[in-house]
C-alpha cells in the first residue's frame, strides 16, 4: 500500500483492518522488529518513518490463488507461528494434541479413502517435526469424527492459552547486576525469566508505577509486598 511521506501508524492499521475486513479493532495492533530483530510495537499516534529505521524494506506476503491468504506450510490462519516455530515452547504430548485439533479443522473428519499414508506431512506443526508426532497426531485425528472445524478451532485455543508462555511479550534485558534477562509483559503482569526460568512476577494490580531514565527501568510496588 502507499502512504503519504509523514502518515501515522494509524493510517496503515486502518488500512490493513480494512484490508482484512476486521471489526474489532480494539483488540489489534501491528509488530515490526529493529536492527535488533527486537519486536516493537507501532504507535498510531507517531510517524511510521520515525518508528521503524531500517532500510530493510517491509515484506507482505501475496495472496494464494483462490483468495487463500499465504500462510507458511499451509498452516491454518489461527495456528499461532510460536508454536509452529518453537517460540511458544510445547512438549511432546501438548504439540501432538494441538496438531490433531489443526489437522481436523484443515482437513475435516478423518477419512480411510482419502487419508491414506503419512497424510498430515505436508502441515507444519512444531520445529523439528518428527515422524513420530506425526504418527500420534493421526491416531488423535481419528477419534474426532463429527467435530466441526470451528469446534476444533475452539479446541485448539483452549489448549493453547494453557501455556506458560502463551501471550508474554518477551524482551531483552540486563538486571541490576548486570546479568541477561528476559522482561516478559502479558495480561497478568511483569514477568521477569532467567534462562527460560521465571524467577520474578509483578502483578498489574501491585505495581503503583513505572517509569524509566536512560536506559534503565524503574518498577515502584506497593510497599510491604
């Protein structure tokens, strides 16, 4: 799409709304990564060309023929890409269940005539997918005969936000000492994570302010907690 030179963030949000024919716009908003490959967050409120720097050019990726959006190996548009490429990390036993719920909403019920062999190969699940996640998400996808693929879709999501990373915005950071972190931001709350451990948690409701000097991050909570 084209822009005016000086266009705000809020003018290609509505653009890609319209685009999408999305309603419920209070609930969205558009990501780009730095130099850093940090992911931000684009202010409406600001000039696009103040916020993202990179010479890089921004990429979309072009509809399929049929009006089908691009989707990478053919994932379903729902299927979250953290859990697809191991950002949102899942075991065994959770990816084989969340591929079974996409398998039956891609694909419907499971049909001996026409699903024969290693029918689920060309649908991408989790990084590194073995041929024995395959295997299971196949025998699960054989016991959902007569769930819709809205159903399954609802399956999936209620499975998914059952992860305990699922919806942290994670970031890069140093504490006190100096020693890497991870700031995570969701719903709940700060969360603070060491080595993929959690070693600290703020709650919304705790926190009476934050605010930050230079490149330091202050969090000022109730006192005695």
């Amino acid at each position: 799409c084209l822009q005016q030179k000086h266009a705000r963030g809020q003018v290609l949000f509505d653009m890609v709304c319209e685009h999408l024919n999305l309603l419920e716009k209070d609930y969205f908003g558009l990501t780009f990564c730095d130099s850093d490959s940090q992911k931000n967050w684009l202010d409406p409120s600001k000039e696009i060309k103040k916020q993202i720097r990179s010479k890089c050019p921004g990429r979309v990726r072009p509809p399929q023929p049929g009006g089908v959006p691009w989707c990478p190996q053919r994932a379903p548009l729902w299927l979250p890409s953290d859990i697809i490429t191991g950002r949102l990390p899942c075991s065994f036993v959770t990816h084989a269940l969340l591929g079974s719920y996409a398998v039956q909403a891609e694909l419907g019920d499971y049909d001996a005539e026409e699903h024969v062999g290693n029918y689920v190969s060309e649908l991408h699940f989790a990084p590194n997918q073995t041929r024995e996640l395959e295997e299971r998400i196949m025998e699960l996808h054989k016991t959902y005969r007569g769930m819709t693929p809205g159903e399954a879709e609802i399956h999936f999501l209620e499975n998914a936000k059952k992860l305990s990373m699922y919806g942290v915005d994670l970031h890069h950071a140093k504490d006190s000492e100096g020693i890497d972190i991870m700031l995570g931001v969701c719903a709940n709350g700060l969360l603070i994570y060491r080595d993929r451990l959690r070693i600290n948690r703020f709650a919304w409701p705790k926190i009476l302010k934050i605010s930050y000097k230079r490149s330091n991050f202050y969090i000022k909570i109730r006192p005695g907690e």
